[in-house]
C-alpha cells in the first residue's frame, strides 16, 4: 500500500508541476489527455488497483480518485485563467481607440430616373396637379378599350404589349391607362401626373428598354384649349432645361388625342442646339371623353406622357438607356452629390 501511495503521490506532484509551466490552452489540452485521459498516467495507475490485495484496495482507490480530482480541480482553474488571457489580448488587439475621429460612412444617392422624377412632380405639384398611381398589370379596357383603341386597331402595333392572361390581363404599355381610370372615377376639374413602370416586348439597344418608366399628365376642365397645353409644357421644358431652352410643337399621331403633337427642345447644351423630341401630347380626344362619362360638348382636356430616362439622358449626357438599369456603380455614383 505504501509503494502504492508513493506512487500516486509522485504522479500528482510532477502533473501538478508541468501544469503550472503550462499556461497555452493547446497546452493544457495535451496534459490533460496525457494525465487524465483514457490512456493517461492516472488511468493507468488505476488499472494497478486490481493488483493490490483486497483488503486496500478502498483505500487505494480512494487515494487516487482525491489525485484525481485535485489534478480536475488544478486544471479547470487553469484552463479558466488561459480563456481569460486569450480574451484579454484579443480585446487588447482590436481595441478603439475612441478619441480617433470617426471613418466617413460613404453616402448613396438617387437613381437618375428618380432625380429627374422628382423634378418632374415637383414642377406640376407646384401648378395645382395631383400625383397618383396605378396598377402595372392592366386590363385591355383601359390600356387600350377606353383610349380609342379597340380591338384590331392597328395603332396597337405601336405597342409591343406583354400578355398576362391573354386577351384581358396584360403588362402595361404605358401609363395612359390612368386617365381613363381617373376620370371615370373623378368629376371635372382633373389636374394628374401618373409616374410609374411601364413594360414591352421590344429589341433592347441604346434608345430603348423593355421597361421603363413614364410620366403622364391629363387635365380636363372647361374652356381648355392648346395655348393651355402649349403654356404648360412651355413652362415644364423651362424647369428642367433652364429658361434658355426652346421648345417646338409639331403634329403627330395618337388615338387618344386629337389633334397630337409632339413637343421637342432645343438648346445650346445640348447637341449643339439640335432639335430633340422629349414627349407626346394632344387635346384629349372627344370619344375618350365620352367614354369616361364625361360631355365632350362641355368639357375639354389636354394630355401628354414623357419619358424621365429620356429626359435624363438629354440632361446629363448620357448615351445608352441601358445604363439606368445595369446597376453599374461607375455610371450611377456620377449622381452621388
């Protein structure tokens, strides 16, 4: 029993020894599967108990289970003073120093088509009219029916439409759809601007998308005539353009106007003073009146729709309409004030 216990006594002091040289978590791991694992020294020391006569074995074993957990008891103590030192240089490696100023968080900006969109609101919120919206998926009553455009017209080759549910649920091609919508819903005096998404099925190249947004403008009241519409977009090429821009009418063809025109500009900046068309517009025509619910012997209007990424590529230079929607940072931080 002595030699016994002497040689627990030893095995206990010389691990107690090492483990106080060992402070390295990796370290303490390799000593605690060389002293307490399944192979280690303790374990094998306790395998020697079946050697020892009967009547020591107790006191044996319980001499080496104290060994044991003193040897568990050291280590934990250990191993939490080691967590602890890795913390400390971790915290001590990335600490701040708060009295450095702070980095600059980079700054985003708008979209170009939402700048010039802006643009475009604010000017005729600023003259009395309202914004409103609506639905991108459209029937055929109101992106074509209730514009003069029936069925089989062949103005609706103009449009490269998008079928949902064929023939009635479609994508819409534009957002004149709203004027049908707004005045079989709303009684003259009717002062709107509709922005929003529009989508055909078209070649993609560097003046045109698939989709793309447009701003249409409808005012119907009584005694509007053309000198109301031509004032009007007069005034708008102005705030976009600057008060050197001029501006040039001359007839075109759309179902729901009559007569139509489309309006382009002209200025110094902009290719050399070339002439630019930037919208369409005309008197709404009687039969859209009267389809609405509203007396086209009383009442009179005047609509136009524009395109913001093609005013924005007038404004700004820029070449490709593509580029609105590349999600190129190079192109869209050039709008970053």
């Amino acid at each position: 029993m002595d030699d016994w216990q002497g040689r627990i006594d030893t095995l206990r002091e010389r691990a107690l020894a090492e483990l106080e040289a060992t402070a390295d978590p990796d370290a303490l791991e390799k000593w605690r599967i060389a002293y307490l694992g399944r192979r280690g020294a303790l374990t094998e020391a306790l395998r020697g108990l079946s050697a020892l006569p009967t009547e020591q074995r107790p006191a044996a074993g319980a001499a080496a289970n104290e060994t044991k957990r003193a040897l568990e008891a050291a280590l934990d103590k250990h191993q939490t003073a080691a967590r602890g030192q890795v913390l400390t240089r971790a915290l001590e490696n990335e600490r701040v120093d708060v009295t450095l100023p702070g980095r600059p968080v980079s700054r985003g900006g708008l979209h170009p088509t939402t700048i010039i969109l802006r643009q475009i609101t604010s000017f005729f919120q600023s003259i009395g009219y309202q914004v409103v919206e609506g639905p991108e998926v459209e029937l055929d009553k109101y992106n074509f029916e209730m514009l003069n455009i029936p069925a089989n017209h062949p103005a609706r080759d103009m449009w490269d439409t998008l079928y949902v549910q064929p023939p009635e649920v479609l994508m819409r091609t534009h957002t004149s759809p709203m004027q049908a919508r707004v005045m079989e819903s709303t009684e003259p005096p009717v002062r709107v601007i509709v922005p929003g998404r529009c989508y055909r099925y078209e070649a993609q190249d560097a003046t045109h998308e698939w989709m793309f947004y447009q701003v249409e403008g409808l005012a119907v009241d009584q005694g509007i005539t053309m000198a109301d519409l031509k004032g009007t977009l007069f005034a708008f090429a102005r705030h976009i353009f600057g008060p050197k821009v001029k501006v040039r009418f001359r007839c075109d063809y759309f179902p729901f106007v009559e007569p139509g025109v489309d309006m382009g500009i002209s200025t110094p900046e902009i290719k050399g003073g070339d002439w630019l068309e930037i919208l369409g517009a005309g008197m709404v025509h009687p039969r859209v009146l009267e389809m609405a619910g509203y007396d086209s012997s009383k009442y009179t209007g005047f609509a136009f729709g524009m395109g913001p990424e093609r005013i924005a590529m007038l404004k700004y230079g820029i070449t490709d309409i593509r580029q609105f929607y590349a999600n190129d940072l190079r192109f869209l931080e050039q709008f970053v004030s």
